[in-house]
C-alpha cells in the first residue's frame, strides 16, 4: 500500500509533482530545527481537507514531533530527496494506492503516474480526504484495504 506519496518528494526537472526543491526544502529543514512547534502547528492544517478539532491537532502535534528536531530533518532531507521513478516497473506486488483528491502536499497525478508505470498497481481516490484518508474517510478505507487485501 501506499498512502498519498509521491515516487519523489523532490521537485527534479522532470519532475513537476515534488513538494520542495532544495531551497524550499533547506527552509523547511531549517524551520524543523529552530522553530518546530511553529512549523509543525502550520503544517498539520496541509496534511487536511477540512480542519481538525482541537483534540485532534493536538494529538498529531505530540505525534509529530516525538523524535528529536535533528533527527527529524534528517529523515526529511532523505525521503525528499529520494527518487524511486526508475523502480517502479520492477514493483510486481499487487500495490494499493490510495490517494485524498484535495491536493495541498501530493498531486492526484502522482498517484496515476504510480498507476500508469507499477504494473499490478490501483488507484483510489478519496474526494473527501487530503494526504491522510485513513483518518480523512476511516470507514472507506477501511473497506478499500480490506477489499484489497481480500483480493490478495
């Protein structure tokens, strides 16, 4: 399964559907390390198509931002910048690719370009849901994952 993520996060010159080229990605990295809680508390409003209840943004905060700020822009710095288009025809696992269609972080069109170049690969599209549909649309993707992996 993969969840509302590009085959790259970079913004590569063939490649329209990344979220960050390496300035913006710098920014990002250096606003994790010197003001997190101010750049998570604006991020998390993107991760949604509506927004959240109180409750529910101040849980995914304290997840959030569990692990140390250095170690976190680390790990973002290496997602980001990782490319996995040349891969993707070798994937020959049944994949299950489910995607919000409100489209504030990962583009529709990343998910149908996994679609067009995995080969046992299917699109969902959640029209209610941003880049987190298993909390978005619970009881649909319950069924979607459910459905699939029935189908394994």
């Amino acid at each position: 399964m993969i969840i509302d993520e590009s085959a790259s996060d970079f913004r590569w010159p063939d490649w329209p559907y990344g979220f960050a080229d390496l300035p913006a990605l710098a920014h990002i990295m250096s606003a994790i390390q010197t003001d997190r809680s101010a750049f998570v508390r604006g991020f998390i409003p993107a991760m949604f198509k509506d927004a959240l209840a109180e409750d529910d943004a101040a849980w995914m905060f304290a997840e959030i931002t569990r692990m140390p700020e250095s170690v976190a822009s680390a790990i973002l710095f290496d997602q980001t910048v990782q490319d996995y288009r040349p891969m993707l025809e070798k994937v020959m696992l049944p994949t299950l690719l489910c995607f919000g269609r409100d489209e504030k972080l990962i583009p529709v069109a990343a998910g149908e370009h996994l679609a067009q170049h995995m080969p046992n690969a299917r699109l969902v599209i959640f029209e209610e849901s941003s880049h987190c549909p298993f909390l978005e649309e619970p009881q649909r993707f319950n069924d979607e994952v459910a459905s699939f992996v029935q189908s394994l």
